[in-house]
C-alpha cells in the first residue's frame, strides 16, 4: 500500500506475468482518491492460470543474480502481451 502523485492506468487487473524457470508474478491492485485511508482493504492474491495460451515472450530471469540467461517462455492464462522491465528481486 502506499501514496501516489497521479495514477492511470488501463492495465486489466489482476496483473500476471510469467517470467520463466517456473515463476510467475501476480498482482491485484486498486486505486482510490476519495478520503483518507480509502486502500485500507485487504486485496486477495490472485490465482495462478498455468494453462499455455500459444503465445510466447522472450524471458530473463534470474533470483538473487543481476545478470540471467535469455530464453523463450510460452504465456498462460489471459497473458496477451510482452513487455520488457528490469529490476532486482531478492530472496
């Protein structure tokens, strides 16, 4: 939870990314603006829809490294799109 400048988005929630070596990443988000405390709910996590849907992405994904072995990754569930982001994710 936390405060934000300005928010819009059209992301269809909740959000799922596969990014390979059998990880997945799944956020639920809300959004409010209209009182004090308004994101005080408790979003549940979103299940997992491992079904392969045909399409495929270029993946990297490596834990507790900052470098990783590029391969392809077969998208699930409602997973449409590629996209590229970079970060660090420690365990």
């Amino acid at each position: 939870k936390q405060c934000l400048n300005t928010y819009t988005s059209d992301i269809k929630v909740p959000i799922s990314f596969t990014v390979g070596n059998d990880k997945y990443l799944r956020i639920n988000t809300t959004q409010c603006n209209d009182a004090d405390n308004c994101n005080s709910a408790v979003l549940g996590v979103p299940t997992v829809n491992a079904t392969k849907n045909g399409l495929q992405c270029p993946t990297c994904f490596a834990l507790n490294f900052t470098a990783c072995n590029s391969s392809v990754t077969p998208c699930t569930g409602d997973e449409t799109y590629c996209m590229d982001f970079t970060g660090f994710l420690y365990q």
